[in-house]
C-alpha cells in the first residue's frame, strides 16, 4: 500500500514535461495577471515532490488513540492546479483539509507550502496565504452576509481593525463573484443552505489568499450554482494562478473541472492523477465499493460515472 502511493505521487502529472492530457493549455500559454514570481518551467525540472506548491509528506493522525485516521498520506500538488480530493465517507477528507490549512497537526509527517513546513509561518502570514472553507456554515450566525465576507479580510488589516477602501472593495468583489450581493445585507442565518454557503465561499475569496482548501463546497448546491463555483474555481487557477483544492463527493464535477484527482481511502491515498487516470473503474469500484461504469465525454474527452444502480 505504501509503495502504491508513493507511485502515485511519482507519476505526477503536475510535472512538467508529463503528458496529463488536460485540456486546458499549458500555463504559459494562458493569459492572467502572472506576477505569482513562478519560476521559468525549465527552472522546474527537478523531482516532483521539490516542484509541490503544496505537499503533504507521510501524515498520521488521530483524534484518539488507536483509532487512526490518516496513515501515512501522501500527496504534492503544483501551483496553480484546481485538485479535487475525493474518497469514501470517514476516509480522512475533512482532517487532511484541517491539517493542511494548519487547525490540526500531525502525529507525523508534515505539510510544505511553497517548500517551507507549515509550522514555520506566522499565524498570520498563513492566514494571508491560505483560505479555507469549512463544511458547515454556521459558525457565522449573527451577522450579515457583507460583515461575514468583510471577516476575510481580517488577516489584512491593520492592527486596529479598521477596513480600508480596498477592504470593502474586496469584499463587493467577493459577493459580486459567488452571485451573493444582493443577501448583502441579510443575516446569515436567513438565507439557504446554498446562498449561505456561497457566502463563505466569497469570505475565502475576499482573504485574497494564494490557496484555497473547500470542503464540500457545492454539497447543497443546485446545478447551475454547483458550475458557478466550480467555474468560479476554474478561473481562480487559470487566470489568476491560484491553488485550488476542493473535497468532492461529485465525481462527475472532479472530473469535468478538475487539473488532478486525489483518492484517499482509509487515510491514504489510493490513486492520484489526472482524472482520466482516477476516473477508471479498477480504481474507484473497491475504494468505494460498488461497481462503477465510467464514459467519455466526447465533447470534452473527460470520463464521467454512470449513475447506474448496482444490479
Ligand atoms: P471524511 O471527511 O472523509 O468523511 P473525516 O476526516 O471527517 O472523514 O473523518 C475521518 C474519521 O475520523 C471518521 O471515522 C470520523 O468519525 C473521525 N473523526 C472526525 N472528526 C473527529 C473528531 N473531532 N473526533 C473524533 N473522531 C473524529
Ligand atoms: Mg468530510
């Protein structure tokens, strides 16, 4: 098992020079504001776990003993990639999500931003880095939706708290790109599992961080606002260089949207790789087990799931 994920993340598509068959243009290619200080990619021809924007190296944790729920996960993902993590329910999603953005530690093992362990930045340099978006939307009841959205910009200003022009700007800006501004001024707690959800979302958004961890973010989420916010991602990572990484029970929006595809199973990673990789039934049937017939999506070239029941 271990030697599987190790091969998993050794067959890194982010690498460049691999061949991941994305159909989005390599990142040279795309336009964006660039300025993310990449280096040149021939720059970048080194080993894959070095080239990890965010890495997770051999994690183990548990919330009590003897009952672990990572063991030993491992995984790298390159800068400007929108990855989707995907895996049972109780495989370990949620905690890696939480050891990631820092509100856990590992027993052992480590998590690298940009090379550097995470314990080694300062509180709030993280926060100006990384954003996360939690699966339930609660903690933020008593206040509307702008002063939730203005609350990403917390780790921006100054030491007395005071917003600035930019701030609200940032905020408008947020609510403007999760199509929330007009709950603006509506209590939390008054609006939708959805609208509520995309609300946090636009938090995120306004911390202007360079990663964004999202756990579940379209789970109540009708259709046209499930492509929304993966849309909304989409562009995050293509236009604007950020790192997206997404927890998904939707395979089927994973695979349409996503650059790469994380599958962990009983706190490891099962299989890693582009979703036409991950997307196969030898590898979801005895993670999820249950048989899976998968297709292509002629127009796209990606697979998708079949939603047929088991006979
Ligand atoms: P997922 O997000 O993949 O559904 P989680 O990371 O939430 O999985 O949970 C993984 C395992 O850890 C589950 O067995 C769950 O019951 C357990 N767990 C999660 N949170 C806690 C907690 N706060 N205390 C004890 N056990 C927990
Ligand atoms: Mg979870």
């Amino acid at each position: 098992m271990a030697a599987k994920n190790r091969n998993s993340v050794a067959a890194d598509p982010d690498t460049p020079g691999a061949t991941g068959g994305s159909p989005y243009p390599p990142r040279t290619q795309r336009s964006g504001r660039g300025g993310y200080g990449d280096p040149p990619r021939h720059a970048l021809r080194k080993p894959p776990n070095d080239n990890a924007y965010l890495a997770a190296d051999d994690l183990v944790f548990a919330y009590a003993p003897g009952a672990p729920v990572l063991q030993g996960l491992t995984m790298a993902l390159a800068r400007g990639r929108l990855a989707c993590i995907l895996g049972p329910n109780g495989s370990g999603k949620t905690t890696l999500l939480r050891i990631l953005v820092g509100l856990l530690v590992p027993a052992e093992g480590r998590v690298r931003l940009a090379g550097t362990p995470l314990e080694q930045y300062p509180r709030g340099a993280l926060a100006r880095r990384v954003a996360y978006v939690p699966q339930e939307t609660l903690a933020a009841v008593g206040f509307t939706a702008l002063e939730t959205v203005l609350m990403g910009r917390s780790p921006h200003t100054g030491a007395l708290g005071f917003e600035s022009t930019g701030d609200w700007h940032a905020a408008r800006e947020a609510l403007r790109r999760t199509d929330t501004e007009r709950f603006a001024q509506r209590g939390l707690e008054d609006l939708s599992g959805g609208e509520r959800q995309r609300v946090i979302i636009a938090r995120a958004l306004a911390q202007e961080p360079d990663v964004i961890l999202l756990d579940e973010p379209t789970s109540f989420l009708d259709i046209k606002h499930q492509h929304g916010i993966y849309g909304l991602l989409r562009r995050l990572v293509t236009e604007e260089g950020k790192t997206v990484v997404a927890v998904s029970h939707d395979l089927g929006l994973a695979a349409a949207y996503a650059d790469r595809l994380v599958l962990v199973d009983e706190g490891r990673v099962a299989a890693a790789g582009t979703p036409q990789e991950v997307i196969r039934p030898e590898v979801l049937s005895p993670v999820y087990e249950t048989p899976v017939e998968v297709r292509t999506d002629e127009a796209t070239g990606r697979p998708y799931v079949l939603p047929r029941p088991p006979a």
